[in-house]
C-alpha cells in the first residue's frame, strides 16, 4: 500500500512538473506574439468581470474580429461605385509643343527664290475637354492656336486659330442611359449586398454570443449541482463512518461512500474545466486583444427568462421575407445579373455611330485680329456623317450575353432555394421552441419528484431499509434531472434567438439601429 501511494505520488509530481512546463511554453508564445510578457503572478490574478448578456452583445459590437473584417468589405464597394462614375468625368485636354525645321529647296527653286532652304518656327498651344455623357454620346471641345514664323510666309509672324465641337452618338450599341450606367448601377447592387453580408455577420456573431453565453450560465449551474452532489456522499461518507464506527452499519457502506466521494470529486473537476472552455469560447467573441482574454474572468449574471412566446408561423415568414439578408443578398444578385444580361443583349448590336464636326478658323499675321476671325463665322467647317462596325460572327458578344442570361437564370433559381429554406427553417424554429418548452415543463416536473424520492430513500435508508448505493443512485438521478432541467431551460433561450436570426429581426429586437451604425462606419472611414 505504501508502495502504491510512492508510485502515485511521482506520477503525480511528474503530471505537474510536465503541465508546467506546457503552460510556459504557452504563455512564452502568446507573450512573444503580442510583444509583451505575462508573468505567472499576473495571470493567476485574473479580475472578475459581471456581465449581463446585453453587455456581451455590446462589447462584441465593437470588439468583434469577425465584425471589423467584415465592415471595411461595404467600404471598398462605396469606393467602386466612385470608380464606374468615373466614366463620366470629363478630362481637361492642355498641350505646348515648340518645333523648328529648314529644310532645302531644289536647285530650280534656289534659282526663283533665292533661297537655299525653308526655315520654319512653329509654337502650338492646345486646350479643350472631352468626355462621355450618360446617353452614350462622346464629346470634344477643342481650342487650337499657333504661331508660324518662317522664310515662306506672307507677314512676319502668321497666327492660326482654330475652335471645333464634334460628337459621336451611337444609335444601336451603347445608345441609352441603362446601358451606359450598367456598371454603376450593378456597383450600387454591390455596395448593397455587401451591407447586407455586414448585417449577417452581425447577427450571426450576435447569437453565437447568446449561444456562448448561455453555454457559460449551464456550465456554471451544472457545476453547482455536481458540487451539491459531491457535498452529499461526503455528509453519507461521514454519517456512515459515524454509524460504522457504533456498529450500526457494515464497514462496506463506508467504501461505497468513498468510492461515491472520489467518483464525484472527478466530475466537480471536469465541470471546472468546461467552465474554463465554455469561458474561452466567450471571450474570443467580445474582447479585442489576448491581454483582456488572459487577465479577465467572466462571470454571466442574467438567468433564463421562462416567458412563453407568441408563436405566429406567418408572422415569422413575412419577417424573414423582408429582412433576412440571405434573402434580400438573393434578390439583389438577380437584380444585377438581369442588368448585366440586358448590357450584353446590347453589345450584340452593331456599332453604328452619328459622327459630326462643326468648327471656326481664323488666319492672321496680328494674333489679335487672328482670334477675332477664329470667332466669327466668315471661315468655319462642318461635317456629319455615319460609321458602321459590324462584327461577322460576332461570337465574343453572343457568347457574352449567352453567359450572362444563364447566370441570371441560376440566381432566379438560388432565389428560389432561399424562400424554401427559409420556409423550413421558420418552420423548424417555432417547432424547436414549442419542443424545449415541453422539455423544460416535464424536466421541472422531473426535479420536483426526484427531490421527493430522494427524501424517501433517505428515511428508508435510516430506517435500515435501504443502502447507501441505493441513496447515491437516487442522488446521481436527482442531480441529472436538475441538470437536464437546466438545460431545458437555457436550449429555450437559444431557441427563441435563433427564431429571431432565422426572421432577421434579431438586431431591431436588441434595439440596435443598424442604420446609424454604418451611416456612423462610413463617416469614420472618412476620418
């Protein structure tokens, strides 16, 4: 026996000197990865944190990991919206080139002239705008000047102005407002489904902190009954000892009480450990940094509101309908593949274009009188005319718009799978809710009759008419039914989240203005 004990007793020594060792090596990483170090002292002194579920959801808000890589996705597509508006923004087209040339002249112009060679001088100035309107219509505006000085001219310096307008107008691809704000328009449906994909994860992070939280209530109130049940073998160990020392009671009720005492000290420490993990679990949801998650205990304040729903399976379904962002995700990404189908039945249109010019010109050895003819309409230019590209085959376009129906025609399709889905888990959740409340009624009806029969057990068992395994095995059902009645309880709460997920309606029901808080991201992005 002293042999045994030796052996146990090294075994042991040997388990904490290794789980030492683990620990530091952990800490040592987690330290290294933060830049900082925690000494033992400061992690064993962890402090107390009482939160009540609302303050989980708010610390998760802000603090979430999950949340913050999720709110810059709406940003970036704000940001591509801008990009396809570009398209319309005209540029301002500026340009100065100042060049010099002599070239010779043939022998019998030498002998007429008498002149060996041209020299020529050239300064040229260019300003104007281009662009592109929603129509589709192609602009320029361009104003050019010029000076010429040079052997071959009349005056001493010759001034040219020149200010043309022309415009290319398509009449069948690209011609209209929806087909040349395509991309922008599908940019916005982006933009929205990226806000949508942001409120999803909100929500999902959301009610997996409910889960969390409420995984930490029932590790905790199951680890009171798991201690209750360890304080009752010991009071049966010590009642027993007491009877068997006075010879009222074999020495084997002493034994089967021992064995009672350690089989339940084991479970009081594993309910420890599912405390640590269930705690961990929550942490990670609502705290930004490593040191909150080292340094804090949580302990969960609020207890499971036992009201009884209404239950309206319709309401439910026109809830889901009008907010879930899986749903409206769907409904805009058809939306979008319709317009990027239309876009594409366009291009397989031939390209034919309006083209037409209309400029004045002015010529003059004075700038200023060359300036003023270049305003008057004694010299001026025009044009009108018509260009025409058609592609044989065109199997680029076609294939292009072929592509671009079926897609659309799939996301009819997936829009049609979400309002099945969604049908079903309406459907699911009402029915789990009225499922746990009968489980909570018959668990709490379980407890009560199991506290009566164990107090029956133990006036049978002073009466000498019962054992004390009999007492533990009415024991161990007593604190089952308590655990399964807390369980009941808690997979209520859960249930009547995940039936406000499943509507979409969670975040309005926890009074969170989704709205404000991304019209507020949007302006801090701005910062």
């Amino acid at each position: 026996m002293i042999g045994g004990e030796s052996v146990n007793k090294t075994t042991g020594v040997f388990f904490m000197i290794k789980k030492l060792i683990v620990s530091s090596v952990l800490f040592s990483c987690i330290s290294i990865a933060n830049g900082e170090f925690f000494s033992i002292q400061e992690i064993e002194q962890k402090q107390t944190q009482k939160l009540t579920l609302h303050q989980c959801l708010v610390m998760a808000l802000k603090n979430n990991v999950g949340i913050s890589i999720s709110e810059n996705n709406p940003l970036v597509a704000r940001w591509t919206v801008y990009t396809e508006k570009s398209i319309f923004d005209p540029d301002y087209i500026f340009s100065v080139q100042h060049g010099d040339s002599k070239q010779p002249l043939p022998s019998i112009t030498r002998l007429s002239t008498g002149l060996s060679a041209i020299e020529t001088e050239t300064l040229n100035f260019k300003s104007g705008l281009t662009g592109l309107v929603p129509f589709g219509t192609r602009y320029e505006l361009l104003y050019e000047d010029s000076k010429t000085e040079g052997t071959t001219t009349f005056f001493e310096s010759e001034y040219q102005g020149s200010l043309g307008f022309n415009i290319t107008q398509p009449l069948l691809k690209n011609l209209g407002v929806p087909v040349n704000t395509a991309r922008i328009r599908i940019s916005r449906i982006d933009k929205n489904i990226s806000i949508e994909e942001l409120r999803r994860v909100v929500i999902d992070t959301l009610v997996e902190v409910q889960n969390r939280y409420w995984d930490l209530v029932l590790a905790r109130k199951d680890l009171a009954v798991l201690q209750e049940r360890l304080d009752l073998a010991k009071t049966l160990l010590k009642d027993n000892t007491k009877k068997v020392d006075v010879g009222i009671l074999p020495p084997i009720e002493i034994t089967t009480a021992k064995a009672a005492v350690a089989s339940r000290e084991e479970a009081v420490i594993v309910g420890e450990q599912t405390i640590l993990d269930r705690e961990n679990e929550l942490k990670v949801l609502i705290y930004a940094d490593s040191q909150s998650i080292i340094k804090n205990t949580i302990v969960p304040t609020d207890d499971p509101n036992l009201t009884e729903p209404e239950l309206s399976f319709q309401k439910s379904l026109t809830l889901a309908f009008a907010n879930r962002p899986e749903y409206l995700i769907a409904k805009k990404r058809v939306e979008a593949q319709n317009i990027n189908a239309q876009f594409y039945r366009n291009q397989e249109l031939p390209d034919v274009n309006f083209v037409g010019e209309y400029s004045f010109n002015g010529l003059n050895g004075n700038y200023g009188n060359a300036l003023d003819k270049t305003f008057s309409e004694e010299t001026r230019d025009w044009f009108v005319g018509v260009e025409v590209d058609i592609p044989l085959g065109n199997r680029l376009q076609r294939s292009k718009y072929q592509t671009a129906r079926l897609e659309a025609k799939k996301q009819a399709l997936e829009l049609k799978r979400i309002e099945l889905e969604l049908v079903k888990q309406v459907d699911n959740a009402i029915a789990q809710i009225k499922t746990n409340l009968k489980r909570v009624n018959a668990t709490v009806a379980a407890t009560i009759l199991g506290q009566e029969a164990l107090d029956a057990e133990n006036r049978r068992f002073e009466s000498g008419a019962s054992t004390s395994l009999d007492v533990l095995q009415v024991q161990n059902n007593l604190s089952l039914n308590k655990i399964q009645e807390t369980k009941a309880t808690i997979d209520l709460m859960k249930s009547l989240f995940e039936l406000s997920r499943v509507e979409g309606d969670l975040l309005s029901e926890l009074s969170i203005d989704f709205e404000g808080y991304y019209e507020k991201l949007e302006a801090d992005s701005t910062k």
